[in-house]
C-alpha cells in the first residue's frame, strides 16, 4: 500500500478561515440578489423571466404565430441559458401567463395553467405557451443593437443583459423577492396612468410623487378590490419608496326577499387564494368567532362569487363585513418596497418618480442605439448602392473587366476608386439586374436612405428630439392599452373606510350568551351558561366557599380590583366554563403574590365607581378608564406599606355615606370626593383607631337603605338622617338604630 504523503510546501497554503468566509458569503450574497431576487429598474424583470421571453423569441413563439409546449421552452432554457431546476423555470413560465397573477401578461398559455384557488397547473408536457403583445413591446428592437449582449454560463451563445423594454414592465406588473438582506416588493399599477406620468415627467423631470399622483391613482391588482388609504398615506409612500396599502375585497348585497339579503364577494385582495380563504372563514365560523355569519359558500365560476348568509334579517351588513375584514382575508395589507437594481448593478429603493424616470432613461439609451445602429446599416447600404451607380455608369467596362482581368476585383478597386465592399457587391450582381428599371430603383432607394440618415443624425444631434420620440412612443402604449379596452380598464378602486360609528367590534365578534360567574374565596373563577344558577348548587375545592356571584353576558367586560390597589379587564366569554371548579384567576391576569381580589362585576360604559383604601382615602373614577389592556392590569388606586384596597361600589347619587370599623356613620355630598383615573384620593372619614367598614352612594330624595342579616330592608330619609350629615373627614357619629352588626350595609 502506497505510503500517504504530506503535499509539497508550495501546494499548501495557510488561509484566513474568516476571511474566507466572509469573501464567499458576500459572492453568494451579490449572486442572490444581482441574478435571482430583485428586478431591473429598467425592464423590471429578473434573469429567470428575461430567459424565457429571450428563448421564446428565438422559437418564434410570436403572439400570432402558433403555440409550442411549455416543455419545449422549459428545456431550451435550461439548456442554453438559465441551469436550474426544470420545476423552478416552469413555475416563473406559469406565474408569467396566469392573468390573476400578473396585470399583464407576459405568455398566453393554452391548457390548464393554475386557477386564484391556489391550484397547480398542467406539467410542461401537457401545456402550450406563446408570448403576448407586451412581451413582444419588451423585446422590440432587440435585434438592433438596442441592448448589451453577455456570454451564457456556458460561453457558448450571447444572452440579452436587458430587454429594450417598450412597455414600462417594473411599475405595470410590479415584483417580489427575498435576496440577502434585503427584499423586493412592488405592486402593479395601470399603464395608461403609468404613461400619463411618464409624459408629465419627460416636462417636469423633478415632479414629486403628490403631482404624479394626479396621473398614478394608485396600484391596480389584477384581481381587483378596494384600496381604502388615504391620498395622504399613498403619496408619502409613493415618495419614499416604502410603505403598505390596505385592499379590501369588493362585495354586494342582494335581496333574498322578505326582508333579507345575502353578500357576495365579487374580487378578493391580491396574492390571496380564495379556497384557503374560504376555509379560514368556515374555521371561524365553526369556532363561533363569527357570531354575525350563518354560512358561506363557494358559487364561483370563471368570476369570483363568495355568498356570505348572515345570521338574521336585523345584522347590519356593514358590521357583518368589517368583522369579516377584521378576522379574515378579505382585507390584506400590501407593502411596497420599491427595491430594485438601478441600471442592473446597484440594489436601491426608488419612489415613483425615480422608478418611471429609470425607464424612460432607459428608453432614451435604446432609442440612440437603434438610430445608430440603423444609421450604421443606412451607411453600408449607401456604400453598396454608390458601387451599383457606378457599375450602371460604367457598365460595358465593368462587364469587359469580369470577363478578361483575371484579378477582376483588385482592377475594379484601381480603376473605379471603389471600396472592397463596393467590389464585392459589384461581382454579385445577377445578370437581371443588369436592366434600365433597376438602375431607377437603386437611385430611388438611395434617395430615400439618405433622406432617412439625415433624418436620424438630426435625431443623434438632438436631444429635444430624442425625448419627442419617447413621447409618440409612450403615447402609443396609452393607446393600445387605453382605459377603456378591456386590458387597460382600471380594476382596483379606491375608497375610505365605511363610518361604523360607535360600534364595539370586540363586543360584535362574540356571540352573546348569557352567563352566571362564580368566584371563589380562593380567587376560582367560572362562568355557568343562563342566569338559573342556584348559589346552593354550587361546589368548591375543600376549604373554598363562594365569595362572589352575578349575572353577565358573554360580550361582557368584567372589572377585577385587587388589595393592590390595581385594576384588571377579563372578557365574559373568555371565561372557563360551569364544568369543575374553574381555573385560577391568577393564570389569566398577573396577580402580585400576597394579594387577593377585593370585588369583581361587569363593566357598564359611562358608569362611575368610588374606590377606597383600608385607611378611609378615596376618590371617584369612570368605568371606562379602568379598562386594562394587558395581563398586568391598571394601577387606580395607590397604596403602599400595609394599606390596602377595600372598597368600590357603584355611583348612584348624590351622598356618600361612609361606616367605619369604629362604628360610626358619615354622610356628606358627593361633590366634595375628586374624580381623577389614578391616585390617593382625600380622607373620607376620620379615624382614631381601625378604618373603613362600608360605603354606599344614595340619592337623597330616596333615603340611605341598609339591609340586615335577615334580608330585610330599611331606609331612613334625610331628615331622619340629619345627626350623621356632615363634611367629608369629619368622625360622624356612632350608627343608627337598626343598622347591621357587620357594620355593613348589606347585612
């Protein structure tokens, strides 16, 4: 066995493992985003979609000519130019001919192609493609030296670096992708509104977004839909490059007939497929997210037809809908990132302006190199027709010298002054041409070439008229594809958001149910389906009782004060259900450690609440600035050291009345206790020893009423009251006769 060598010391070398890496991530980096992920601003292709309309037009797969099986394609452009997987270059051929997913397309397929259901299409073998017009508008020219030509992978052929790009494809179809670090996202938009813009920036080549705006209205999906942002919102996001816009699906309502209706869903938001759609909806409805919604059904067609049943006659269809764009995909958001490779090198997020204005520079660069390249062509031409002049002028000599010189060529070249192309063309000539008519012709054609060369080297020359050609050109782009053909009609609309009101959609999306809650001593939390609950029916975990139980419905928010002095929301129908003993109420809020809940009850709006602390300190605050949007709930009421949160009772009056743990009774008027959302509050009542016991507020028209362990009721009116009123933090005086041992005044 041969003995292992080390490799010679010159073979071998030491290298940086760091910056070897960073080297070939950087390649891989530029490689993703210069040949795979973003477009070029000025055809706004990228290289897999350039490919592909480069190899269709090598197969003559023109739009009048007839199709050819996408395989066809396909293989031809992996083996020439793109070596990739088969699957990925089909899946861009199909994205490029799928009218729901492009606003124009590029391939017109024949055969089963996908549908906005999200189905797959046809394998290549079995389906047909062709380009269309605007493909052909991308590749016009093409052949006149209107763009630079590189090697393939291979070396063995020339590929097109960019497409002369008649048609302003970046803006019109849009594109997205995910290179290195970066990402691509850009909608489609109308081409007659495009070319507005661009005519308006060939004047004004520095006008911002909100004055292309009067041409742009906005992006325009093939799949049509509302845009519901403001012009405001657009421009800016138009100016800079980057922002999102909000789609909502289009839908009518249609009279079922006595009273009732159905919605349908004509065109849903862009990228969403409708079958996923449809699921998610029947998800929510069976997980009674949707309370509004009875059904929903597919009817689609060839056209999109979504039928939304409601649950009754009396559902408004507004709130049915905006709880449907709320929890579903019939309203989506778009983000734009305009993300592209400046002149097909440099990755940058262009505006509106600068993206069309990209464009049109490009045009101007193609339309200069097809001039030149035509005035080239003009040139040898001419060169060839003067040698034919010369040949007619001096026909009998040039006819001897090809029959008798041996170098006829070289003695032609001598004798007429002519140029080796001249020669050339001399000897060529067939014997028919030889006539009178031909000679009249060659005159005519060279008149009409050199009238031509005037006429584009006054073009070179200037670049006013330069920019008068691109303007006949985007005019005729307008007008093929004008509003009002059926390819150019505008599909997306715009439009604001619907006044809903004072609608409470987190109350509208549960369905309402009554409910008993039940809390327990040790803080277990339940809520029992009607209001039938029987207290005594009720069982807890050894050593825990009942602490509190009331009426609620499921579209309730229930308040929870803790000794802490801070507030937190819980949702009725979030609740766990009768089954048990419930779950903890620690597990749904965070609860400190060494604290327990002082009350618990429904939350009513514009209802106010009168909160106090063990010491007698308190204040009034309203229902609907305790609400607490987090686990952590709201700090209301400030306490510290051993103080604690005891009280919170309703406002229903006029007069507080404030029983301490000394047993004695103060009455004074409401006024005098501040309103604010969060603080100490003032002294209600003043105390020696202990604190307060209870505080009702009462109406004094109707009297304070107490009741006793008993369950009967008494009330005193003000005039019987008249020892106890007061100043708020006076001591009051000891407790009437009659009232409750608990020195509270629910017995």
């Amino acid at each position: 066995m041969a003995e292992l060598l080390p490799p010679d010391e010159d073979q071998s070398r030491i290298v940086d493992l760091r910056q070897a890496l960073e080297e070939r991530y950087l390649n891989y980096a530029l490689s993703t985003i210069t040949q795979r992920a973003l477009p070029d601003a000025r055809d706004g292709l990228k290289p897999v979609h350039r490919r592909i309309l480069h190899v269709m037009r090598l197969l003559k797969l023109d739009p009048k000519e007839g199709y050819k099986k996408s395989a066809k394609v396909v293989g031809d452009v992996i083996g020439g130019f793109h070596p990739h997987g088969d699957q990925s270059i089909y899946d861009a051929l199909v994205r490029l001919a799928q009218d729901f997913s492009l606003r124009y397309p590029l391939v017109d397929g024949q055969g089963n192609f996908g549908s906005i259901d999200g189905d797959s299409a046809a394998a290549y073998r079995y389906t047909e493609a062709r380009m269309t017009d605007v493909a052909a508008r991308l590749l016009e020219g093409i052949t006149e030296n209107a763009v630079d030509f590189r090697p393939t992978y291979d070396g063995e052929t020339d590929e097109p670096s960019v497409l002369p790009s008649n048609f302003p494809n970046l803006l019109a179809n849009g594109a997205s992708g995910i290179a290195v670090g970066m990402a691509t996202s850009i909608p489609p938009h109308n081409v007659a509104e495009l070319c507005d813009a661009a005519l308006h920036l060939i004047h004004k080549p520095d006008a911002p977004a909100e004055d292309l705006m009067k041409f742009v209205e906005g992006p325009d999906f093939p799949t049509g839909g509302i845009v519901v942002d403001s012009k405001a919102e657009m421009a800016r996001t138009y100016e800079t490059g980057r922002g999102s816009f909000r789609i909502r699906a289009r839908y009518e309502i249609e009279d079922t007939g006595r009273g009732g209706y159905q919605v349908v869903v004509t065109e849903i938001p862009y990228g969403v497929q409708k079958s996923r759609l449809v699921e998610k909806i029947a998800d929510l409805l069976l997980g009674k997210k949707l309370p509004l919604l009875k059904d929903v059904r597919d009817e689609s067609a060839e056209d999109v037809r979504l039928v939304l049943e409601p649950k009754s006659r009396a559902v408004d269809a507004v709130v049915l809908m905006e709880s449907l764009f709320r929890l579903t995909e019939l309203e989506s958001r778009f983000s734009m990132n305009m993300n592209v490779l400046d002149k097909g090198a440099v990755p940058r997020v262009m505006g509106l302006g600068e993206a069309i204005g990209a464009w049109l520079q490009h045009r101007k660069d193609v339309l200069v190199r097809r001039s030149t390249h035509r005035v080239e062509q003009i040139n040898k031409r001419l060169e060839v027709l003067s040698g034919y002049l010369v040949a007619y002028l001096n026909l009998d000599e040039v006819i001897r010298i090809i029959r008798e010189e041996d170098n006829a060529k070289q003695v032609m070249m001598d004798k007429f002054d002519l140029t080796d192309g001249q020669a050339e063309a001399i000897l060529n000539m067939r014997l028919r041409s030889l006539r009178k008519l031909e000679e009249i012709e060659i005159r005519s054609e060279h008149k009409k070439l050199s009238e031509e060369k005037a006429h584009l080297e006054a073009l070179l020359a200037s670049d006013r008229k330069q920019w008068g050609v691109i303007t006949t050109e985007v005019g005729d782009i307008k007008k093929a594809y004008a509003k009002d053909t059926a390819l150019g009609a505008r599909r997306t609309t715009f439009d604001s958001l619907p006044d809903t009101g004072d609608i409470d959609f987190d109350t509208a999306l549960i369905e309402k149910e009554p409910v008993t809650v039940v809390l327990s001593e040790k803080g277990w939390i339940r809520a029992l389906k009607g209001h039938n609950t029987d207290a005594s029916s009720l069982s807890f975990k050894d050593g825990d009782a009942l602490k509190l139980m009331f009426k609620a419905e499921t579209t309730d928010k229930l308040l929870m004060l803790t000794t802490n002095g801070k507030v937190f929301t819980l949702g009725a129908d979030k609740l766990p259900g009768g089954r048990g003993n419930g779950e903890p109420v620690r597990i749904m809020v965070d609860i400190e450690e060494g604290h327990d809940v002082v009350d618990l009850f429904v939350h009513q709006p514009g209802k106010k609440r009168l909160f106090a602390s063990d010491i007698g300190n308190g204040f009034v605050a309203t229902e609907d600035e305790l609400i607490a949007n987090t686990r952590k709930g709201k700090q209301v009421l400030n306490v510290s050291g051993a103080v604690e949160a005891r009280i919170c009772v309703p406002v229903e009056g006029d007069r507080v009345a404030v029983i301490g743990e000394n047993r004695k009774l103060l009455i004074f008027p409401l006024e005098q206790l501040p309103e604010m959302a969060r603080g100490k509050g003032v002294r209600l009542q003043k105390y020696k020893d202990g604190g307060v016991s209870d505080v009702r507020v009462f109406t004094a028209e109707e009297g304070l009423t107490w009741t006793d362990s008993s369950g009967r009721t008494f009330t005193r009116s003000m005039d019987e009251l008249v020892e106890w009123i007061g100043e708020r933090a006076q001591a009051g005086r000891l407790r009437p006769t009659g009232f409750p041992r608990n020195n509270r005044f629910t017995g």
